[in-house]
C-alpha cells in the first residue's frame, strides 16, 4: 500500500512547483477581477456633467423640432369648394379635421361665402380669422342676407324643405310630421326635438327659414275633443284626462289645477301655452 501513495524526491519537487503555480495563478485572477469590479463603481464628474448636459440638450431640441412641426404650414389663397384632403392639410389642419371639412362640403356644400366656412365645427374661430384673408370667396353683405328669400317652417312642404342644402327626403318628413303634430313651431329651439336633428341641419333651418308664431293652431281646451288633445306631443293622457274632468265642473280659464295635482309640472305648462286657449 505505502509504494503506491510514495513519491520520489523529484516527484516531491514537482508537485511543489505546480501548487505554487496554482496558487499564484489564482491570486493573480483574484486580483485583477477586483481591480475591475471596483473600476466598474468609478464615476468621473466630467462624464457625468456630459451626459447631463447632452441629455438636456436633446429633449430640448425636441419640444423645439415639435413646436416647429406644429406651425409648419404656409397659408396660400384658396377656394374652399375646389381644393382636396391634401390642400387642407397644408393649411394646418389634422388628417380627421381634413377630411371631416371635405364631408361637410359634400354634405351642405357648395361654400357660398367666406362666413360659410365657420359653420364646419373643426373650424375655430381663431383659425377662420387666420384663414379669411386668403379664402377666394366673397364676404356676405347686409343686404345680400336681407334680400334672400326665407322659407316660412310653418307652411313648408318637404319638397321646400328639401331644396336646403343637406335636407334630404327623410329630414324633410320628420320636420313637416313633428310640425303638424304641434301644429306650428313658434321657436326654433323646438327643431332639436325633431327626431335625430343635428347641429348642422338646424343652423342650414335657422339661416334658411322664418317662424310666425301667429300660424300656429290653438286647442281651445274648454270645447276641444279628447282624442284631439291626446294627439299633442305636449298634453299626456292624464293631462287631458283631468282636463275634461275640470271642465265640467267649471270653465277652464287657466291649467293651475293640473299642477296641483301632480299632473304636470310649471315647465311643462309653459311649454304648452302657445298651443291652448280658453276661449
């Protein structure tokens, strides 16, 4: 057993040599991995103060590169019924508002005068002034809006109401149906009651037409019948209801008593006014 595990003097000296190799070997490994590790740690002020500044720098240059895309736009004469997406863009607008400008046009076009343009909602008012310098229109005068001819809303036909611009078949029948159901408008707020009404038809209806609140027909509710007071979008069942029931009892001089009784509100009475009478 012992000859296996005995060296010889020259194999003693060699394996003395090779664990001092090891050993130095791996101090030396020791040594420069910390030398690294702590350089890694090592922070020189200048470049600090160089990202810094670069770093401020670039944001910087990009709010400002962002503010210039923002105002880089020429203006250029032009006539809003002939010009494309593409030109509209140019003048400042968004891909949205561009296109949200071509479909008024097509809609409620052609633009008559220069004012026709701050109908479009996308339009600001800051941006009309800016443009109204370079539009190829005419400005509307006084007398042109004097001399032009109103339709009176109270006794349209639909095919009157249809030659407006952007009143079609269908608007043209919900008006001339929600009208008579009244029977008469007496102010031009009452178009927004008119089913599906939007901004753009009720301001082609407000510039296009008149209202004469006299043409408007009256319920005399002290002789009226049931069925005719029930056919007002403004009386419900029990108003009416109530309403045949008082009049026997007494003649009707005004519709307090519906109040009283829960039967409508104040508002709703006042509402209602331009279409009774007692006489």
């Amino acid at each position: 057993m012992k000859k296996y595990f005995s060296l010889t003097r020259g194999q003693q000296i060699a394996v003395m040599v090779w664990m001092s190799v090891i050993i130095t070997s791996l101090f030396i490994l020791s040594v420069s991995y910390e030398s690294r590790n702590l350089d890694a740690f090592k922070i020189n002020p200048e470049d600090v103060e160089y990202v810094s500044l670069n770093k401020s720098n670039a944001q910087d240059s990009y709010i400002s590169n962002n503010l210039q895309y923002e105002a880089e736009y020429e203006l250029f004469f032009f006539d809003p019924n002939e010009i494309e997406i593409d030109q509209w863009i140019d003048l400042g607008f968004s891909q949205k508002q561009s296109q949200a400008i071509i479909n008024y046009r097509e809609k409620f076009g052609p633009f008559k005068a220069k004012e026709d343009l701050k109908k479009v909602f996308v339009i600001s008012e800051e941006k009309y002034l800016e443009l109204e310098p370079f539009i190829l229109l005419e400005e509307k005068t006084e007398n042109a809006a004097n001399n032009s001819k109103k339709i009176s809303l109270n006794l349209a036909t639909t095919a009157e109401l249809e030659s407006l611009p952007g009143i079609g078949v269908k608007y043209a029948e919900r008006i001339v149906k929600f009208r008579n159901s009244l029977g008469g408008f007496y102010t031009f707020n009452q178009l927004h009651e008119v089913y599906n009404m939007t901004k753009e038809i009720y301001l082609v209806l407000a510039e296009n037409c008149e209202i004469d609140p006299e043409s408007v027909k009256k319920i005399n509710l002290n002789t009226g019948s049931k069925e005719e007071m029930d056919k007002h979008p403004y009386i419900k069942f029990e108003m009416s209801a109530l309403i045949l029931k008082e009049r026997q009892k007494k003649k009707l001089n005004d519709l307090n008593f519906l109040i009283q009784n829960n039967v409508a509100t104040s508002e709703e009475i006042e509402k209602l006014k331009p279409y009774i009478s007692f006489e």
